[in-house]
C-alpha cells in the first residue's frame, strides 16, 4: 500500500512515516489441521522510519490488517516519539474502540508495535533481546507442522528432519482429523510419530478445538499411552471449562491461548484453570507489548508461557521471559520467513539463538524476492 506520509507532533525525533506491504505466498501444496484447510499464507509487513533508520515488523494475518492500518492506525504512529512504543501502541487501543479487540485489529497492531520494538532497538544499536533484558541466551522451541493433509510418509520425513536434522528434541502434529470424526486415524498417526522419534523425544499433539469434551478425554488417555505430554485445544479455546475438565482427568499438559488477542482473555482463561501452559502468539495479541503482559500474568499465576508460531517475533522477547517453556517453530512460518527476510533464525540442539550481533529482531526485507508475492494495490 506504499509509504504513509510524515506528520509532525512537537519537537525531538519522531516517526517520519510508515511503508505497508502485503505478500501472499502459496503453501507448497495444502494444508490441514483438524478444523481448517487452507493454501496460502498472507504477511502484513510494516517499516516505520525514524532517524535515518527503518523498523521491521509484521503479522501472519489478511490484507484487510493493511487498510485498517492505513485508515485508522497510522495517525497514532506517523509523527510519533519512536521511543516511547507503549504510548504509540496504547493510543492505537483507543482507536481500534468502535471495531473491537480481538481479529484483525489486534493483529494490525501487533505488525506496527514488533516493527516499533524493532526501530527503537535500531536506533539504540541493541539487539531487541538485550533492550528488553534478555534473561537467556538461547530459547527452546519444538518442531511444529504434521498436518492432517500429510501422508505418512512426508509426516515420518517431517519428525526426522526436526529431530535427527535440526535435533530437536520436542515435536509436535495435528489431530482432530475432519472435527474429531476418524479417531483411528489420529491414533495411527500419534503412534507412527512415536515409532519415528523414538522414546526420548517429547510428543506433542493438536487438536485444533476438533473434539468434544468426552472425547477428548478418551483420545488424550489414549495419546497419553504414547508418551503424549501435551494436547493443545483438544476442546475450542472458547470452552474454558471443556479444557478445565480435559486438563482435570488426563495426564497430559493442556495447553492454550493461540487465539487470545488481548489480556482480559488470558485473566479468564487462567482464573478458570482451564489450561497448565498459557499460548500467546505475538503477531495475534497485539504485539509485544501486550505479549509481556501475557507473560507477567501467566508469572504472577505460577504458569509458564510459550510462544505460539511467528518465530522470527518471538524469539527475541521469548529470551526476555523468566517463565518461558518454548516457542513452536512453525513449519509455514519458516519456510515464508526464509523467502521474505534475511537475518532468519534457524535451530540448533532445540534452541534458536537471538543473533546478538545485529540490531532489533536482526530481519531484513528481501525486497526484490518478495516482490513475486506482493498483494496487488
């Protein structure tokens, strides 16, 4: 959508303006969970411009984030004090009111307040991890993908290259399979996993909200017989008290909050027990900002926090995060990331490592081979 105009507010540095691009990039064929199908996937990319030094930031979202940044979100940025992110990200709250929190407008915020993060990292000359106080080096993440829609074969081929290419020792695949309708089918699949990763491998599985309460009682008792230690929305994340009796009668841990786009949403789902690790995905809740927030309540409630999908967003405020258990290393989101910036992490023995060498996240745009993806307008 091209470059926003600078306006400015009072003296001192300031914003000069805000370049939006749009890529969608075709999935290598499609794609399921146990509740979706899709074939594409669209990045909303934002680059705020202040003091001769240009930002990075972006959401896995729909171009629709795009023109309600452009209309509504950009009066709070353009012009604005770069450092003093928080201001500029609790002024766009207020403007996104009449449209309301969750969806699309907290993830058109969340593209602007990681690129914002990002330009003030820049302008210090920090790496992002180090101006958000970086409490480790390294932040574990476990290999993500094992989509309904693969053969057994490309699912055998995807958990070795996670664990004996990349050796990490934590994966994850979907379940759910057509809403919870062919349990056979997820047990197969659960116990072709285990047979390929072996016995020292933690075993991870999700359910994508595809099963009913009962249900998923049943089916995570029977995962848990595989060495499953995690179930990820075996119920919707809406049913709060569908996860609370999951998590109360299995052993496995029960986790959730992908879809959380704001903190009074994790404040419900933690008060009602509903889950033992709290998901937040930086590129949906928000941003950073509030991804932080999200961490500091799931502290102050004795629960660790994991990042869900987005990486390349996670990894540095991941690293920042006393009560971190992992960040998921998506596979559509490593693959999109590689063709679209330079500077992406890659993982090694479990962890990925914040390049403390470059400053911000450490991303660039490839500008001319994102261009193939470029959304038209």
């Amino acid at each position: 959508m091209g470059a926003v105009p600078a306006q400015r507010k009072g003296g001192g540095m300031r914003i000069d303006g805000l370049d939006l691009a749009v890529y969608t990039v075709p999935t290598e064929e499609p794609e399921s969970d146990g509740t979706l199908t899709w074939n594409e996937t669209t990045v909303v990319v934002v680059e705020p411009r202040a003091g001769g030094r240009t930002g990075l930031g972006f959401s896995y979202a729909t171009a629709a984030c795009a023109t309600l940044i452009y209309d509504v979100l950009t009066d709070a940025v353009v012009g604005a004090d770069p450092m003093n992110v928080s201001g500029v990200w609790s002024d766009m709250v207020r403007r996104i009111r009449n449209f309301g929190r969750p969806g699309i407008a907290s993830m058109a915020i969340a593209a602007i307040d990681t690129a914002l993060w990002d330009l003030k990292a820049r302008l210090l000359e920090l790496p992002l991890a180090r101006l958000l106080g970086a409490v480790r080096e390294e932040v574990p993440v476990y290999g993500s993908g094992g989509f309904t829609s693969a053969t057994d074969d490309e699912l055998a081929r995807e958990l070795a290259g996670w664990t004996q290419g990349d050796r990490i020792p934590r994966v994850k695949i979907k379940v759910g399979t057509a809403w919870g309708s062919r349990p056979e089918r997820d047990l197969e699949r659960v116990a072709l996993a285990r047979r390929t990763v072996g016995d020292d491998v933690e075993l991870y599985v999700d359910a994508g909200g595809g099963y009913s309460r009962k249900q998923a009682v049943r089916l995570a008792r029977a995962f848990a017989e595989e060495g499953v230690c995690w179930i990820e929305e075996p119920v919707s994340s809406d049913d709060l008290a569908g996860l609370r009796e999951v998590r109360d009668q299995t052993e496995p841990d029960v986790a959730a909050g992908e879809y959380g786009y704001d903190l009074p949403y994790f404040q419900r789902m933690i008060a009602a027990g509903a889950v033992d690790c709290v998901q937040a995905d930086v590129s949906r809740c928000a941003g950073i900002t509030e991804w932080l927030r999200v961490a500091a309540l799931a502290a102050a409630n004795n629960l660790e926090i994991s990042g869900h999908g987005a990486q390349s967003l996670h990894a540095h405020p991941a690293a920042a995060v006393g009560n971190l258990r992992h960040i998921e290393y998506f596979h559509d989101h490593a693959r999109v990331d590689r063709l679209l910036f330079d500077g992406v992490l890659h993982p090694a023995d479990g962890v990925l490592r914040p390049d403390l060498s470059r400053p911000g996240m450490g991303l660039e745009l490839r500008r001319a081979d994102a261009e193939q993806f470029a959304a038209d307008g």
